[in-house]
C-alpha cells in the first residue's frame, strides 16, 4: 500500500488474492486494475471494505 499526495492524489492498493490493484482516492470513489474478469472485481472491493471496517476505517 502506498500514498504520497504530493505524486498521486490516490492510495494505491496492491492485492496478490486476487492480483488487482485498487487506486482508492478521498472522493469514495475507486479504480480496480488488473482484473481479466467481473468476480475479480467484486472480490477484491469485498475484500478491501472488510479490511477498511476491519481498522475503522469504514463505517457500513
């Protein structure tokens, strides 16, 4: 996981189960990379908001 506003105003989010990269930005909103297919997708923004609920950082 990176962030460093001052190159990139989003965090960069590197999964390896599944092997996609989320760019997640102080808007809510959010680009998944990497994906050959749609379950991928669904997986790994799943996977992100338990880990964001899991710290507190998310609030469902």
């Amino acid at each position: 996981t990176m962030y460093e506003p001052e190159q990139f105003p989003g965090l960069i989010y590197r999964m390896h189960d599944p092997d996609v990269v989320i760019l997640l930005f102080a808007s809510g909103k959010l680009v998944c990379t990497g994906a050959v297919n749609e379950k991928m997708v669904y997986d790994a923004v799943e996977k992100l908001m338990a880990e964001l609920i899991q710290k507190g950082l998310l609030i469902r």
